[in-house]
C-alpha cells in the first residue's frame, strides 16, 4: 500500500513538472496593428471659391459628388495612419466640360470606443492635387482635411462609415482654355464641404 502512493505521487511530481507555468496574453497595447480598406462616396459644397473664380468670371469649381479609397494601418491604441486616393467631379459652369480635382492624401485618425459597435472618429489629411478639365492637369496644388464621423459595425470584419469634414486647398495659377480667364494668379485658398459615406473591411 505505501509503495503505491509513493508511486502515485512520483507520476504526479513528474507531470507538474512537465507542465508550462501559465503566461498571461500580452496587453491590447501590443498587439500588432491591423490592415484596413475603405471605399467612400463624396458628396460635395464649396463654400470659398474666389482664386478659381474670379469675380465677374464663370466658375469652375461647382458642387458635385466624387469617390475614393483609404488603406490604413490601425493600431490597439485607437490611432490609424494611412494614404488615401480621391477623386471629386464638379460642376464646370459651362467652361469646363467637368471639373476634375484628383487628390493624394496622408491620413491620421483616432477612433474611440473601439470595444462597442458604434466607434466615432476624427482625423486630418495632407495631400497634393491635380485641379482639372475632364481629367486634364491644369494646375497642380497642396491640401488640407479635417473631418469627423463614426463607423458602425454590420459584422466585426464589415463596418458602415458616415463622415463629415472640411478641405481647403490652393492650386497653381492657369488659363481655363474655353474662356482664356487668368484663375489663381495669386495666392489664395478655396474651400469645400464634404459629406462621406462608405463601408470599412478589416480582414
């Protein structure tokens, strides 16, 4: 009988000996950041426009809607950096046939709340523009975003996005062909309202 307990608790000391001690997971601040995509519809409301229309002038920079596209990488912290493509398409006023204004943007934002289904964010963007006719470069030119909104989740992988924001950007100065009026000779700044609507794919 007392040779099988001192077997019994041999076998025991050799299997906890052979076990791992336990190791917590490591804090969500270490995780690795995650890659996002986004798609997003514009629509669009300048609301200064005197650099590319003169007064006395038609304008070329009307409202319209546009499209674009943001990859990011999103961290554990609730900051996301990434780079974004779009492009708006506006009313021409007659002088151009579609006034194109493509833009390259760098993107930061803050999310919060990222542990329900409803997270807001806000972000702002730098970026470099090609202010056009009918996607022909008439003037070349800088950027500025700032913006606001939320994402809801439809899946954990899938989420709705709805947002808000402002641009204000200055371009070279050019002739518009039609009508042979000189438009952002000097230094001046423009500006849009945009509202955005889109859907985010985290894999």
């Amino acid at each position: 009988m007392v040779f099988s307990l001192c077997l019994i608790g041999a076998s025991v000391g050799r299997a906890q000996g052979q076990s791992e001690p336990f190791e917590p997971p490591p804090p969500p601040e270490e995780h690795a950041p995650v890659i996002a995509g986004e798609v997003h519809l514009d629509v669009v409301f300048p609301f200064a426009d005197r650099p590319l229309c003169p007064p006395g002038d038609a304008c070329v920079f009307g409202g319209g809607g546009g499209i674009g596209g943001l990859i990011e990488w999103r961290y554990p912290t609730g900051w996301a950096i990434g780079a974004g493509y779009d492009v708006w398409l506006l009313d021409g006023n007659g002088v151009h046939e579609l006034s194109t204004l493509q833009a390259l943007r760098f993107v930061a934002r803050r999310f919060f709340l990222r542990e329900r289904q409803l997270h807001p964010f806000v972000g702002a963007a730098i970026g470099g523009l090609l202010f056009g006719d009918a996607f022909r470069r008439n003037a070349g030119g800088g950027l500025v975003d700032v913006f606001a909104g939320f994402e809801l989740e439809i899946v954990p992988t899938l989420a709705f996005v709805v947002g808000i924001g402002v641009r204000l950007f200055a371009t070279s100065g050019f002739t518009s062909r039609s009508d042979e009026v000189e438009r952002a000779q000097k230094f001046g700044v423009d500006g849009a309202a945009m509202l955005q609507v889109g859907l985010a794919l985290t894999p």
